[in-house]
C-alpha cells in the first residue's frame, strides 16, 4: 500500500478518501462506540430521578395540605352586618372542616357557597397568606315584605331574599306587596317585570321624599285588571284602607298629583286619608269618593244619601259637597290646581276590596288620625242630581243605557 500526499492531505491508496485526522494536544477527543449497556443506564438513571423527584412533590404537597402554618385560623368580613358576618364565617367553617388549608381553598366553590346567602350580594374572596380568608360583600337590605302563599322579604332589586313567619313580621315594620305569581316567590330568584319595579322604586322614593306618607302605606297589589289584563297598581292606606289607583301608570309620576290632593283637602280641614279611593288613573285629574260615600255604595243605598249642614269647622266650599263622589283636576306639570269639577256620580263600577271599618260599621280612631268623616243620614231628598250625572268608561255607558231603558 502507498500512500501519496496530495494537496497537503495524506490519502491511504489511489482515490481514497482520507482517514480522520485525530486533534492532539488539548482538543483532542478519543473515538467511542455506545454500548447498549451504556443506554440502559441512562434510562435507569432517568427513571429514577422521575421518582425522587415525584416522592418529593406527593410529600411537600401533603406537607402543604397538612400544615399547620397554612391552616385558615383568620375569616375577615367587610360590608356586612355583624349578624351576617357571623352567618358567613360560620359557612366558611364547614367548608374548611373537609378543606382545611389555604393551599386547597377552591375560591370558586366557595364563593358560590357564600353567594347563596340570601342577605349578601356582590361577594369577593381573596386569600392572603399563609392562614387568612378576606370576604367583601354588600349586604341586601329588604325594602318590603312580599305575599305570596308565605311572606317573604324583598329587595329593592326585586330579589326575593328569604322567607319570614308571621310573628317576625312585627321586627320588619315594611310595606307589603301582593299579587305576584307564587311560582315566582322563590329564594334568591329576581322577580321580573315593570310592574314590580314600578311599586319598588315607588316605595323607595316616597320614602326618601314624603315619610309620613310613607308611613301611611300599609299594602301594594300589582295585580292585572281581571277585564282588561293591564297593570293595575293600587296602593291601600292604614287606617281605614283608602286606596290610592295608579293603573298602568309610573306612580312616581303621579306622586306630585297625590301630594297635591293631600294638601287641598287638608286646606279644607278634611282628613284626607279618610276617603275610599282616590283615583289618578286620569290625565290632569283626580277622581275621589269619601268614607261614608263609600260605605253606602257597598250597602247599596248611595242614592237616598244626602249631606249634612256644613260643620263650623270647615269652609264654606267644603259644605257644598253633596254628591257620592267628588272630583278634583290638576296639571301633571305644575303643582297650581285648576278649576275644581262639580260633584258628581261615581264614574267607576269597579268592587272594592271592604276595608276593616267598612265590615265593622266603624272607623276606630287611631293616634295618627287627623280627623273623624262627617256622620251622613240616609234620606229621600236631594237625589236627582247624583241619578242624573252620565257615568263615563265601557262600564258606564252600559250602565246608562240600562237607566234609560228602566226609565221608558
């Protein structure tokens, strides 16, 4: 065998390729074949690290879950009252008797825990390091007493809260609401529609605006008109029942026309929450019917009633009163009266619920009573001019033509 140098490079026999060159000195780099022994350990080597590593997590981790350090021995309540404070760190207690430590406190499950508390809303938790729980919330602060099959405290949200008994509604002292669907009437369900938002923020507003008036409002029935199917608002009074009908229309809106009437009657010495009904269902106008007007319609004698002279007391415009039911107009706009109406027939045939003096024959005095009715006697005189007002609506009309063909 030659060897030939050719181009500074020694080749082992014509047209061979040259042989690796091994470096020397410092850089130089043994051949080496890998066995299959030398990969077996390799992955030997690296299985068993996995397990050391793994052995060490599973104990660190049962350390974490186990450790006393972590353990939640702190619950911080903001926004709530300290009743509710208490309910809720209770809650928290049986949730940690199975998750003990902070590191396995699932936030998200026990925020919905505590959002089904019927008196919180708007519930934030946050874990602060190593042993301390911090809830932030707004507490629900009812604004009425809802019936419907049971009595239940709402919101001013609409949200039905939580159910009360009978003997703890005295603890409330709220305005009721009725006529919502019982189906409806279910813990932590929002009960919808504009009806009931319209009584709420009625409420809300009067209190904040007129507190005696308030404090007057015993019930709130947001039932629909069994003829037409329309919203029917009616707010009934204490002391007497006095219904106060809104219909369909925002009651806030009629609030001044209310107040308006109130004033009037009072400029006149005359209870004003003494009458029967006072409608505001009609644009600029105020439709009222008094107490004993309106114990006489219910007994059916409304045409043999006939007014009493004027007491000393009263003015001269208040003793010409001598009809079943009284009318008053107002602008929606202004607070200035227009032309009061004569006094004219009933304009509705629409039952009224019998209030508790209307069954009893009585009207029993009360410390937040202004003043008693006028005491009417029947009699047989003075009825043309209740017979022959026309009676307006569908109602009416139907009702007129009936007179008529009993009068041919």
């Amino acid at each position: 065998m030659h060897d030939y140098k050719k181009g500074g490079r020694q080749l082992s026999g014509a047209g061979r390729r040259p042989r690796r060159q091994l470096r020397s000195g410092a850089h130089a780099r043994p051949y080496r074949r890998t066995s299959g022994g030398t990969v077996f350990l390799r992955f030997f080597y690296t299985v068993g690290l996995f397990f050391v590593l793994a052995t060490i997590g599973q104990a660190a981790y049962g350390y974490l879950l186990t450790s006393p350090h972590l353990r939640i021995s702190k619950v911080e309540v903001t926004g709530l009252s300290e009743p509710v404070s208490k309910e809720l760190r209770a809650l928290v207690a049986d949730y940690a008797a199975t998750h003990p430590s902070l590191f396995s406190l699932n936030l998200p499950t026990l925020q919905r825990t505590v959002s089904a508390h019927p008196r919180v809303k708007n519930v934030h938790l946050q874990k602060v390091w190593p042993d301390k729980l911090v809830i932030r919330a707004n507490e629900r602060t009812p604004c009425a007493v809802l019936m419907a099959g049971k009595f239940y405290l709402l919101d001013p949200a609409g949200y039905v809260m939580e159910e009360v008994k009978g003997s703890q509604l005295r603890a409330y002292n709220l305005p009721y609401i009725s006529g919502v669907p019982t189906q409806e009437a279910e813990p932590n369900n929002k009960i919808k529609g504009k009806v009931i938002e319209r009584a709420l923020e009625l409420l809300l507003v009067v209190k904040d605006r007129n507190p005696e008036l308030y404090e007057r409002i015993s019930e709130v029935n947001v039932s629909k008109d069994s003829v037409s199917k329309m919203d029917n608002l009616v707010v009934n009074m204490k002391d007497g029942g006095m219904e106060v009908r809104f219909g369909d229309t925002n009651p806030v809106e009629k609030l001044p026309a209310l107040e308006l009437f109130i004033r009037m009657q009072r400029e006149k010495e005359i209870d004003p929450f003494s009458m029967t009904y006072v409608d505001l269902r009609f644009k600029n106008q105020i439709v009222f019917m008094d107490y004993n007007h309106g114990l006489a319609k219910e007994a059916g004698i409304l045409d043999q009633l006939t007014a009493p002279p004027a007491t000393s007391g009263r003015k001269d415009s208040a003793s010409k009163s001598s009809g079943s039911s009284d009318s008053a107009s107002s602008d929606d706009t202004s607070d200035s009266p227009r032309s009061s109406g004569a006094s004219t027939a009933s304009a509705y045939d629409e039952t009224r619920r019998p209030s508790r003096a209307a069954e009893t024959g009585s009207n029993p005095a009360t410390p937040r009573e202004i003043a008693q009715p006028p005491s009417y006697v029947p009699a047989a005189t003075n009825t043309a001019t209740i017979q022959e007002q026309p009676r307006r609506g569908l109602l009416g009309r139907a009702a007129n033509i009936f007179r008529r063909d009993k009068e041919r």
